[in-house]
C-alpha cells in the first residue's frame, strides 16, 4: 500500500491505483481520476454509472461488474464502452473510488 494526492487529498491506494478505502473518496477525485483514464469531462451520463457503481459497491464490498452494471444500472454494454472506452468496468471502478472488480485482467 502507498499513499498519493489527488485533487489535494492524500489517499492510500494500491500498486494499480485503485483506492484502497472508499470513504476517502469525493467527486473531485473522480474527476481527477477520469482525466487520468482520459476522460477530460464527465457527463451527467457518467456520473449515472459512477452514482450507481459506489452505492452497489459499498453495498456489496467489492465494485461491479461489467455485467451487473448493464443489467442494473439501465446502460447498455455499448453505452459503457462509449462512456469508459477500453475496459469499463475497470476504469469506473477506479474512478468511483473502488477496488478492481472480479475478472478483470
């Protein structure tokens, strides 16, 4: 584990980046993390994702999938990949505070 600042807040994260405590996060590291994913704006589109992915995260304890945020957040799989490109659930995991979800490489 190791800490770093992001949008001005230390935070402890692990050696892929992703936070390791949720209750750290706040929309301004979101923010900063989806410039780091090059994603230079996040839309109303994507914070639908990221809202769902952090209270089913936190519900659960572990991020979700790919397949559980399209078959309940109401977003498509093309939707996803147009939103987060080059693997989705990973990048929103990592943007919304919250571990690597199961099965991604």
């Amino acid at each position: 584990m190791t800490t770093r600042v992001i949008a001005n807040k230390t935070v402890a994260v692990n050696d892929e980046g992703f936070m390791i405590n949720p209750a750290e996060w706040t929309k301004e590291i979101a923010v900063e993390l989806a410039k780091e994913e090059s994603l230079p704006e996040l839309t109303p589109e994507h914070w639908k994702v990221i809202e769902f992915c952090r209270k089913d995260g936190l519900t659960s304890g572990k991020a979700p999938t790919l397949r559980r945020i399209t078959s309940t957040a109401g977003v498509t799989t093309k939707e996803m990949f147009a939103l987060f490109p080059k693997g989705p659930a990973k990048k929103v995991a990592r943007i919304s505070g919250l571990g690597k979800p199961e099965g991604c490489v």
